[in-house]
C-alpha cells in the first residue's frame, strides 16, 4: 500500500507540473473557498451585499485561472470593480435626479441609465488604466437592484481586497516558486550512473558532471561492466599461465580461480575508471564512485539494474546505433524506468553555452528538459525554447504553452515557434547552438509511436550536439 501510495502522489506531482492542470485545479479549488468566505462575510456584516457575488466569482477565477494574464493584476481587480461601482452609483442617481424618479416600490432601470453606467465606467477604467471586464457587470448590478449605494461600494471594496491579498500570496510563494514544490528534475537527478563503454565519448562523461555538478548533492558513478565469458576466459588464462602461483594462492585463501580472475579484471578497469575521474576532477568539480558490474544478461539491463542498486536517478549514456537505426542497448535505456539522457556527441564539445530545447507540450518531460539545460550553461549561457506547428493557426496556442513553461524558471529564457517538421527546422537552425535537446518520446503511446517513430531517430545529422531525455 505504501508503494501504491508513493505511485500516486508521484503521479499527482507529475499532472500537476502542467501547468494548464495546475491552473484549472487552483480555480476548481480556491475560488468556490473565497466565494464562501465572501459568503460568510455577507452573513455577519451588513457592509458585504450578496450583489458582489457574480463580480467577485468571474473575476476571482480570471485572477487565477491566468495568473500573468492582462487581466491578472490586484490593483486593476480591486480598482477595475470599485470604479465600476461608483460609475453605476453615479449612473443611478443621474437616472433617479433628472431622467426617470421612481420609488423603491417602482425601481425598474432606465435605458439611459444603464448606457451612462456602462459609458462612464469604460472611461474611467480606461483613464485609470484599470481595464477589467468585471467592472461592467458592478456598474449593472446597482442598477438593476436600486441597493444601497454605500453598502454595495463598501461591499466591493472589501471582498476584492480579500481575494486580491490572497492571489497575492498564492502567485508568489505557490505559482512563482512551483519549480521548487513540483518539478522532480529540480529535486532528483543528482545521482548520475555513466556506463563507460569502448566508444564513450569524453564529452559523453563531462557533460553528465556538468549535470550533477549543479546540485549541491550531485554525484557521478563511472560504470565499467564485464561478460561472464571474459571472466572464464580469464581464469582458463590464469590456470594455465599461472598454474602453481594460482594453487598456492587458492590454498592460502580460499578463493576459487574465478575470484581471482574477477579481482584482476576489476583492477584493470578500475585504473581506467581512476584516469577519467582525473579528468573529470580537473574541469568540474564533483564527487565520483566506482562500480564494476558483471553483464550476465543484456548491457542495458545491467546499466538498469546497477542503476537501482546503486540509487542512481539519472543515466547518461552515449548515443550508439547499428545499421543507422539505435542499438538495442540505447533502446533498453529509453524503455527503462530510470531517467536517462542519450548523448550524441558531433564534434567533442565539453561545454555548451547555447542550448536549444525543443518542446511538443509544456509538462514533466519539458520541464526537465528546460531544467537540465540551465544546469549546462554557464552564467552568461542562453536557453531557448522552441516548439514546430504544422499549420499557421495553432500558433497562438503554442505561444501560450511556451510562456506558461518558461514563467516557473528565474534565467530568461528565448521562445521560438516555427511552422514545419522538428527536423527540418533542427537541420535549418542547430548551427546557431551548441546543443539540441529533444525528448524521446517514450511519454506517446504505443500506436503513436508505431504511426509516426520518435524524432530523434528521424534526425540524420545535426550542426550540433543531441541530448535525448527519457523519463522513467
């Protein structure tokens, strides 16, 4: 239970660091709470009128629901419906004075009434700068009911006072600090396992100590895995070499052949393990561990499973293929419940300080994405992000997807929309940068994937280095 309990607030954090998904839940929640405590306030003061409730409901939810919106500001909300307020008061007694006297019995509204009403508030939320939408329905609401004009001003003022404080406080320290509370990448990822294969790259190696290096409890594990059948082999060698020395040694300590064997081959990977952590430790400086590992099954299933034993969050590997296509050791990376970044490296590159992400929807994948790139750039670095439409009218809506991803990191951040494939535009624009990030698409279902196969295995070559992200 506790496993399935841990499952579901992972994947509640995961929803949640959407945030369309964040947004919708924070109207769902927050604005039926202030309603009712506007509600209370109604019922024990004299001074707060039922009339502020359909004001005070849509532009709460405007508040929250667009939090950097045009709209979203305290002082238009507060001042927006105050002005609309009075304008309907002046609106009201203009009407009752000159245009059309009536009882309290008799109130019915003017036409010219409301036309006042409307045109005064719009000039003066206009020359106050204090644009609100809900500023005309305060103006309508007095005309409509003939309330007393004090109270329902006073009613205004005080209720938007209160969800403006409380906007306050929710967008500074919950919506603005939201990386903090709700991106795994920004509180994981520190434990960084690199499997050092033939071909490794030593770009492959610095670019994950550039990773971990960025948080205080970032650590490298150097990898180093070796066959069964290399460990037979070597002990046959022994035997057969070292005959009597093998005998006498397996007397005095009790070891078979095979421990031996297992002892001299880690010895002989470990001192290459030594001299990359060496120059690793002269460029960053960030903790290393060893592991040797024996490969009994597939390499990728080792990595994965040293991977667990060694509480290892992050895998960075170096991109391999066999006939142009990813190896099946790079495939079982990208299928693994571990996180993992596949490196491939186009000219050797130790440092990057422009980066290009590319983003199909704001979300976990694209705020890891976004974070490990600012842990790779220098002070000075550049991060942009950028997302492909195939048709000019889904635009807007990628624009918006851009800014509500971008607004939960403190380093600017460049948003670019192109029209077109992601590979034509990666193939047009990855001279300008030094890395490209994209995802795996591991988070598409199945039939997606078979109908349209994951970009990066769509992209030949590139002016730039690639980092693939997998989130397990």
């Amino acid at each position: 239970m506790r496993r399935v309990e841990r499952r579901e607030v992972r994947d509640l954090r995961s929803w949640l660091e959407d945030t369309e998904n964040l947004l919708h839940l924070t109207a769902l929640v927050i604005v039926p709470f202030l309603i009712g405590v506007v509600t209370w306030l109604s019922n024990v003061s004299p001074i707060v009128s039922f009339l502020v409730y359909p004001p005070l409901a849509s532009g709460a939810y405007t508040l929250f629901a667009d939090p950097e919106g045009r709209y979203s500001s305290p002082r238009k909300f507060v001042g927006g419906m105050t002005a609309g307020a009075i304008c309907g008061w002046i609106a009201l007694e203009v009407s009752a004075r000159f245009w059309y006297p009536t009882t309290p019995e008799q109130f019915h509204v003017h036409a010219g009434a409301a036309a006042l009403g409307i045109f005064l508030t719009g000039v003066a939320t206009w020359g106050l700068s204090l644009e609100e939408p809900t500023a005309f329905s305060t103006a309508l609401l007095v005309l409509v009911t003939g309330a007393e004009r004090l109270t329902y001003v006073g009613g205004i003022v005080v209720s938007s006072l209160l969800i403006a404080g409380v906007f306050l406080l929710w967008r500074r320290n919950v919506y603005h600090e939201r990386a903090r509370y709700l991106f795994r990448s920004t509180q994981s990822d520190d434990q960084i396992l690199v499997p050092i294969r033939d071909d490794t790259d030593e770009s492959v190696v610095l670019f994950a100590a550039r990773l971990a290096s960025a948080h205080d409890a970032g650590k490298i594990v150097l990898m180093r895995t070796v066959r069964s059948e290399t460990i037979e082999e070597t002990a046959a060698a022994l035997e057969a070499t070292d005959g009597e020395a093998i005998t006498e040694d397996r007397e005095e300590s009790s070891e078979p052949v095979t421990e031996l064997a297992e002892e001299r081959l880690t010895e002989e990977q470990l001192q290459d393990l030594e001299r990359l952590q060496d120059r690793i430790t002269s460029v960053v400086d960030v903790p290393c561990e060893f592991v040797v590992a024996v490969e009994d099954e597939s390499a990728g299933e080792t990595v994965l499973s040293t991977a667990k034993a060694e509480n290892c969050d992050l895998i960075v590997c170096g991109y391999e293929t066999e006939e142009e296509d990813p190896s099946p050791f790079v495939r079982t990376i990208l299928n693994g419940n571990t996180d993992a970044v596949v490196f491939r490296s186009s000219n050797g590159r130790t440092e990057w300080e422009r980066i290009l992400v590319m983003v199909r929807t704001s979300g976990e994948l694209a705020n890891a994405m976004l974070d490990f790139a600012h842990r790779l750039i220098p002070g000075d670095g550049t991060v942009s992000a950028c997302t492909c439409v195939s048709q000019q009218r889904d635009r807007r809506m990628a624009e918006i997807t851009l800014e509500n991803l971008i607004e939960s990191f403190p380093n600017p951040i460049e948003t670019r929309v192109a029209t077109g494939s992601v590979e034509k535009f990666l193939e047009r624009n990855t001279s300008l940068y030094d890395l490209a990030v994209i995802g795996a698409s591991t988070d598409r279902g199945a039939v997606s994937r078979f109908v349209s196969t994951p970009t990066f295995e769509r992209i030949q070559a590139v002016d730039c280095d690639l980092a693939i992200v997998h989130r397990g």
